[in-house]
C-alpha cells in the first residue's frame, strides 16, 4: 500500500505527475481542482458555490474540500493505495489530513515562480477529454484542437495574470508552511521541476525508492487527469 502526496506552486506538472504515477503502481489518482472543474463542467450544485471561487483564483472553504477528500477516500477502492493533489493546501487541511490517514510520501515538485508564469499563461485545455498542451512546449498540431480527440483547446477560467497571481500568494502564505509541517515528519522528497515530465517522472521513482522495472512512459489520451 503506497499513500502519497504531490504538491507544489501551479503549473508544476501536479497532476500529470501523479497521473504517470498512478498509472504505473495502480494508485487511485485524487486530483481535488480536477474534482472541482468537473462539479463546474457540470454544473453541480457544488459547480455552484465553487466557480467564482476558482476563477478568482482563490482556496474553496476547508469544510467542502475536506468533506470532497473524505468522501472520495472513504470509498475504499485504493487496494495499491492513492496519490492525492492539490490538497492539502493550508495547515488545517494538513491536520485533518494527518489526523486521518498516514502517508508514505509528500512529493514536492519545486519550480520557480518565473517559470510558472511562462508556463500557466499557455497552458490550453481541451473542452472534451481533459488533455493538456502549452504553446510554448508542447503545441497541438493544428491550432485550438486537441491532437487526439479534435476537441476545441480552451484556457482554464483561472490561467489569467491575476488569478494566477492569487494563487501565487496563497501558495506562498498558506501551502509552504505545510511543506514545513510534512518536513519536520522528514518525508519531503524535493524534485527539480523544470525538465520535462518524464524526467521529472524518474527522479520522483527514484527519490521514493521505487523500483525501475516500470516503463516511464508519456501520458496520452486514456490518462488524462479526470476527476475520481
Ligand atoms: P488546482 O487544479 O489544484 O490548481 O486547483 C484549482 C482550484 O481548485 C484552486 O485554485 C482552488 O480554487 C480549488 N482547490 C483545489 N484544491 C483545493 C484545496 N485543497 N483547498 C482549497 N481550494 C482548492
């Protein structure tokens, strides 16, 4: 049973991190801002009360997302175990968190506010199956559509200048004291973020001493982050 956490400033390869992760060691992949765009896309009475939150940029109340957490992990599915991103987010979250389940891991995927702006600022979505492209690096072949389904490539509601910026500002007040919290518990394993993700990939195996008889293999279409 493998239990890990992956956290980091957005845009740091979060979620297609734990997606390769997951994939490999059969872990249940909980991606929270994954969960919450689908309540939106949808348009559920959570969608509701989250968008304007998310679109601001800003933390949904920890009563909701624990409660998202809870309900999610206390369907027991994780036979292999889970990976969880995007939570948790302040110190609150981290104490119920702790309270609740123990943890193999906290992986950190350390990228310099710099990059994360280049890097959210031309992050595309596509509409339909979830894939995600950035203009710099890695471009669709043709312009706005998805590369495998054809779906139109859209910006997430909360990829502006600002929203980004309020994320920044939360990431640094509020999710670094966590990091903190998790290092004086000493299983913090600090990752380069900067190259590409299957590198990335490795050196997360590698620093959580799992074992390289898995492929590091690219996400592609039937990986997408979807929420679970
Ligand atoms: P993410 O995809 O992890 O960047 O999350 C997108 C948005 O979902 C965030 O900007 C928040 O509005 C909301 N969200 C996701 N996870 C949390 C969390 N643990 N606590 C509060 N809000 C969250």
């Amino acid at each position: 049973m493998r239990k890990y956490v992956v956290m980091g400033v957005p845009g740091s390869g979060k979620s297609t991190q734990g997606a390769m992760l997951a994939r490999e060691y059969d872990l249940v992949q909980i991606s929270v801002g994954d969960v919450f765009r689908w309540h939106v896309k949808n348009h559920t009475k959570i969608g509701a009360q989250v968008r304007r939150i998310m679109a601001a940029g800003e933390l949904v109340g920890d009563d909701l997302v624990e409660r998202i957490v809870r309900d999610r992990l206390d369907q027991h599915d994780w036979n292999y175990g889970f990976i969880i991103d995007g939570f948790p987010r302040n110190r609150r979250q981290a104490e119920f968190f702790l309270e609740s389940y123990d943890i193999d891991g906290v992986i950190y995927l350390d990228l310099p506010d710099s990059e994360v702006r280049r890097r959210v600022l031309a992050r595309r979505l596509c509409s339909v199956c979830g894939m995600d492209y950035n203009l710099i690096e890695d471009r669709p072949k043709r312009a706005g559509r998805c590369d495998v389904c054809g779906g139109e490539l859209v910006t997430r509601e909360d990829d502006t200048p600002d929203a980004l910026a309020a994320r920044l500002r939360d990431y640094h007040e509020k999710t670094n004291p966590v990091l903190e919290l998790f290092r004086r518990k000493e299983f913090v394993f600090g990752v380069d973020a900067q190259h590409d993700p299957e590198t990335v990939q490795r050196d997360i195996r590698e620093r959580l001493g799992l074992d390289g008889h898995h492929p590091v293999r690219p996400l592609e279409e039937d990986d997408s982050a979807r929420p679970d």
